[in-house]
C-alpha cells in the first residue's frame, strides 16, 4: 500500500510517499481503507520535534515510535478480526488514531473498541475526516467545563478547529457564545452561530465588559490571566494546551449532533496524500480556517 512516512525530524521535505506492506487486522481489530485523512497541529508538531518533548515520546535522535502520521480518518472497514462484534466489512466509518498515528496510508488497522464510530450519514468522507480531533478535544473541555443551557461562553480562537466545534457544540447546548476570531475570519464565524463575535485586532477583550461561565482558549495563545479575569465567579477556564479527558461514547455524541444538523465542518483546502508536504506547509503556517484535509481514496 501506499503510506507517507518520515525517517528524520525537520520541514515538510522529511513527508515521504512510499510503498509499504498493507496491515493485516488482529482478533479485537478492524482493517480500514482510507477515504481522507487530516493535518492536524499534531501532525506538524510530532514531525518538526516541536516542542521538543515531542521527541521524548517519538525518540530523541529520528523518529521510532512513530513513523506514519495521521491522527484521524473516515473511510471503509475491509476486514474484521475474529472477535470483532461492533462492526463488519462494508461500514463507513471515521475515527481518531490516537497517539499511534498511522493514517497517512491507503489502509489502518485499529481496535474496534478505540475512537471509531460509523460514519454520519450526512457528511461526505473529507467531511468526517476532520470531526475527530477538533470535535472531540471541544465537546471534552466543554462537558469538563459544565456547559450548560443558558451559560455565556467565550471561545477565543474560533476560526480554528477545535473553536469552529466549540461554538457550534456549545450553542447546541443551549448556551450563548460570544467568539473571538481576527477580520478575515468573522464572517465565516458568525454562519456559525455565534450570537456575538469579537475582532481581536480592532478590540482588546482586555476591556469588553461582559463576563463569562466558561472561557476556552482554542488556540492555547492567549494571556491566561487576560482570559480568566473575563470569567464570573465560579467560572471555568480551559485551554487547548491542557489535556482534555475523551469519553468512548464522544465521538457518537459528535456524529448525532451532525445528523441533527447542530454541527458541522469548516474545510479550508483539501489535498492528496501526493500533496502531503504542501498541506503540511499550510497548517504550519498557521493560516488555515477550521480544517485542512486530504484525499486518500475515491469511492
């Protein structure tokens, strides 16, 4: 098969597309033609060493544990180990790899009982491809959070992945979204359905006056102290750089709200995973809105 590896730390130069033997699915997995996949900030970071402790995980000197990146997927199971009961051949799904990576390649073995879910039913394979990573790490920091009908929530970063899912899940919640974004990206933010939007490069958020239940950096940039001084009392702060505790069922949580048509995808540009260094370059440099993925397969 087909798969993009890396064999050294550095630019998009490192991505390479190569040939590779196909997986072959234990007992308790399943096997996954690829439809699309993603580049994620953690795709990026892992391949660059950046932050360096990135290196403590993946290796110190080149990459060992992980040579294939790819957090997350949407495609087709093709093969089910012999245990497997929740899915069978023919099921479309999409799924977070987790920290094994492993989706920039035309076929992934994972355990039936890790983050996969079938496919919603309304969104095309790009489409979902992008929902695991962003949707989840939003709908966790959220539901740690408390959200709830009727609190007033502040996404600051909302153009990005995790803060497009943020306002939308939060508004499905029931709660009144006040997002932070730059010029470009306002309008694309207001669509949706953020009752207020504030541009940051016109506006000090410093100085706005309403406060907050919940505040979310989705971009892990701004001022701490900044961000939680807007927070009523008793308010929760959260942040992308902390670590947000996924529940198994969050990814069905996500695929309801979609079919209910309370959540959807913001996709910048779409590749093909011939593409993979120019999409890296991309992500890097920090100018997408919402997603960026990439086509691995036709129906």
């Amino acid at each position: 098969m087909k798969a993009v590896t890396y064999q050294k730390y550095g630019s998009p130069d490192v991505l390479n597309l190569v040939e590779i033997d196909k997986p072959t699915p234990n007992e308790n997995e399943v096997l996954i033609k690829l439809h699309a996949t993603t580049v994620t900030a953690g795709d990026w970071r892992m391949r660059k060493a950046d932050p360096f402790l990135a290196r403590l995980f993946n290796g110190l000197f080149k990459p060992k544990r992980v040579t294939i990146l790819g957090f997350e997927l949407a495609g087709v199971i093709e093969e089910v180990g012999s245990k497997v009961k929740s899915f069978k051949p023919g099921d479309d799904v999409f799924a977070s790899c987790g920290f094994t990576f492993g989706a920039y390649a035309e076929y992934k073995c994972l355990p039936e009982n890790s983050m996969i879910c079938i496919k919603p039913s309304n969104m095309t394979f790009e489409e979902a491809a992008t929902v695991p990573i962003g949707g989840m790490t939003a709908l966790a920091f959220l539901k740690q959070s408390g959200v709830k009908a009727g609190d007033h929530v502040l996404v600051y970063g909302a153009s990005g992945s995790v803060g497009t899912f943020a306002v939308q899940i939060a508004k499905a919640y029931g709660a009144k979204v006040t997002a932070v974004c730059s010029t470009s990206n306002v309008d694309m933010v207001r669509q949706l359905s953020a009752d207020n939007v504030i541009d940051y490069t016109k506006e000090d958020i410093a100085n706005i006056s309403a406060r907050f239940d919940i505040v979310l950096d989705a971009v892990g940039k701004a001022s701490k102290s900044t961000l939680k001084a807007l927070l009523k009392p008793n308010g929760k702060y959260a942040s992308v750089t902390g670590s947000p505790k996924s529940k198994p069922d969050d990814l069905a949580v996500l695929k309801d709200l979609i079919e209910s048509g309370k959540l959807k995808t913001v996709i910048d540009r779409t590749y093909n995973l011939d593409q993979i260094r120019e999409a890296h370059a991309y992500v890097e440099s920090f100018r997408k809105k919402g997603n960026v993925s990439v086509r691995v397969a036709s129906r």
